[in-house]
C-alpha cells in the first residue's frame, strides 16, 4: 500500500511538472524575494510590529542576520526548485487562509469565516436533484449495511466483532470513493477562505460515481427495476427543469429548496450568485430600455464604460444630500449591495424594480417617471 501510494505521488508531481513546463527556478529568480532581500533596510521594513506569534517566529527565524537566515539566504540564491511557480501559489494560499477573507453568510461577516459555511453552501447550491440522489444512495447504503449487520449477529457472539465483519465486507471501492470527498469536506470547514461552492468542486466526482454504484447495486432486483427507472427518470426530469430555469445564469443558482436564485442574495454572495458577470447583459438592458446613464456600485473587474453608455458615481449612506439629488436608475451588484461596511444600507430597504440575471439590482429612482 505504501509503495502504491508513493507511486501516486511520483505520478501525481512529474504530471503537475509537466504542466508547468517542467519550469526549475531558483527563489531569487522570484522578483519579489529578490526585492525583499535586496537590502538589510529593505528587510527591517518588512518587519511589521504586533504580528502574532507564529508570523513574528517565521520573520525571526528567516532574518538574514542570524544562522537559520543565512541558511535560507543561501538557499534562496542557490537551489533550483522544480515547479517553483506552483510552490509559490500554494504558499500564497497557505498564508491567504492564515489571515482569512471577507466573507457573508445569511446576513452576517467574518474574516475567519464560519465552520459550516461550506457544508451550507453545499446544500443551496447543489441542484435539487443531485440532493435527492444523494439522500437516496445515503439511505440504500445504510439498508445494505443493516441488512449485513443482521446477517453477520446471528454468527457472531459480540456486536464489535459483527461490525467488524460488516465493515469487511463493503466493497473497497467504496471506501476509495468515501474517503477523499470526506476529508476534503473536514479540510474545508477549517478554511478561512469562505468564498463559494466553487471551492467544493472536487468533492462532486467521487459523490457522483459513488452514488451511482451504490443504486446500481440495489436496484437490479427485476420487481425494482421499473420502480426505479421512473424514480431516476423524474429526477433527470426535475434536473432538467432546474437547468433550463435557471439558464443562463448558471453561477446564480440556488436549490429550489432555498428559494431559488431569486432569495440568494439572503443566504451567500461572492462567487456563489454575484463575481460582476452581468454587465454585459446590464448593458443590453439599459439599451432596450433607453437608459442614457446609471448610478452604480459594481463587483468586477470588467471596464464599466466598455459595455455601459454612461456610469455615475453611486453615493454611500453617509452621504444623504447626494440620496436625495438622485435622478435616475441605479444599479448595484449584489455582493457590494451586501458588504460588511454596509456602504449601500440604504438600499437594502428597498425592493429592487428588476435583476439583472439576480446578480445586479436595478432600482428606479427617477424624479419624474
């Protein structure tokens, strides 16, 4: 087993080499740690007081004034690191998480995030359907289990050696589909990065093709079998339904069960409903409707005056003159309608006259309509 999972691991790093062009780079070659390097002043500068503990004992432990410094200086200038470019990333991320990120969960904010946001996210966001299945898969896998369980108490003399022999006898290959979406599901309710599902993506193969096995395997009894090709017929059906409904604005679904898209902005924002993917369509609306100008807030990094004819300045709630003058339509996104700063509170209180495919509010503010 261990040389089987060694060789993943090999396999796993000369295709992630490959990826990056088999790139070897020294660290120094990297202009930002060359720059901080670059002089003693340089390097003090870099020293920010009142770090916490661990940040204070990294930056200690790396000063070039001291042995391991040095150390880590020579290697630095020295050593060729394989795929340091992934490396690099990886560590931003590692430190990204270590201070953690705004985030908006059911009208609330936190920079450390919440343990639960992902096992939430996960179940707004994942297609009615696909839940249903899941559910379906859960509950004949704890039947098979009983089912075993009960067989094996009948020979056994002890219930620890009958769930012993009931755990044996589940296929492997479900554990080997178990195993990795579980710990990246534990992994993630310790992440401070609370940013979207999007960050659950690798959780849904193993989920897919284990549910699938497991209802293969149930439902080959022949008095099942038409039972069971209706049942997963009305759930492609529903699938089906869900997906057209929703198209296409796919990035702003939310289950049925939660109210759709349209009540998203009430559970998650970010990537989850809003990443400033409608102006373009915002830009088409304002034109069929001969909207000459617009007062807006947008989340994205798209030019505004690429697709919109003209873009005013939206003022915040600690500025009521400026309210009060509006004159027009107004447009914000979703996510920065949300802020932690609650900038745009006062727009809160007012029902949007139309979405933009759900991520951008449009409100009718014109004086003279």
């Amino acid at each position: 087993a261990f040389g089987f999972f060694a060789g993943m691991l090999v396999s796993a790093f000369l295709l992630l080499f490959a990826v990056y062009g088999f790139e070897v780079k020294r660290p120094f070659d990297d202009p930002h740690v060359a720059q901080v390097y670059s002089t003693r002043e340089l390097w003090q500068r870099e020293r920010y007081p009142n770090l916490p503990k661990v940040i204070a004992a990294a930056q200690a432990f790396s000063d070039p004034a001291t042995t391991s410094g040095q150390w880590l200086y020579n290697f630095f200038t020295s050593v060729r690191i394989p795929a340091y470019t992934y490396l690099r990333g990886l560590s931003d991320v590692v430190w990204h998480n270590y201070w953690g990120h705004d985030a908006y969960l059911l009208g609330k904010y936190s920079v450390a995030g919440w343990w639960w946001y992902f096992p939430f996210a996960f179940l707004v966001k994942t297609p009615l359907a696909t839940f249903i299945v899941m559910l379906l898969a859960l509950l004949l896998f704890f039947q098979l289990f009983r089912q075993r369980y009960v067989r094996y108490a009948m020979h056994e003399h002890t219930r620890t050696a009958t769930l012993r022999r009931a755990l044996a006898s589940i296929k492997p290959s479900y554990l080997l589909l178990t195993i990795p979406p579980l710990v990246y599901f534990a992994a993630s309710m310790m992440s401070h990065i609370n940013l979207g599902v999007r960050h659950l993506l690798p959780v849904y193969p193993f989920l897919f093709i284990l549910c699938g096995g497991v209802m293969r395997a149930r439902c080959r009894r022949p008095h099942l079998t038409r039972i069971w090709n209706t049942v997963i017929a009305a759930l492609l059906l529903l699938f089906l339904v869900s997906s057209f409904s929703i198209y296409p604005h796919y990035l702003s679904y939310f289950s049925e069960l939660a109210g759709g898209a349209d009540k998203g902005a009430k559970y998650l924002t970010d990537s989850n409903l809003d990443w400033g993917q409608e102006l373009k369509r915002l830009g088409y609306f304002m034109r069929e409707r001969n909207i000459p100008f617009v007062y807006m807030t947008y989340f994205g990094q798209a030019p505004m005056d690429y697709y919109l004819p003209d873009v005013r300045y939206l003022p915040g709630s600690d500025e009521p003159e400026r309210i009060q003058a509006l004159d027009g339509w107004v447009a914000i996104s979703a996510t920065a309608l949300y802020d932690k700063d609650r900038r745009y509170a006062w727009l809160q209180q007012r029902i949007p006259t139309v979405k933009v495919g759900y991520a951008i509010f449009l409100y009718d503010l014109r004086k003279e309509r």
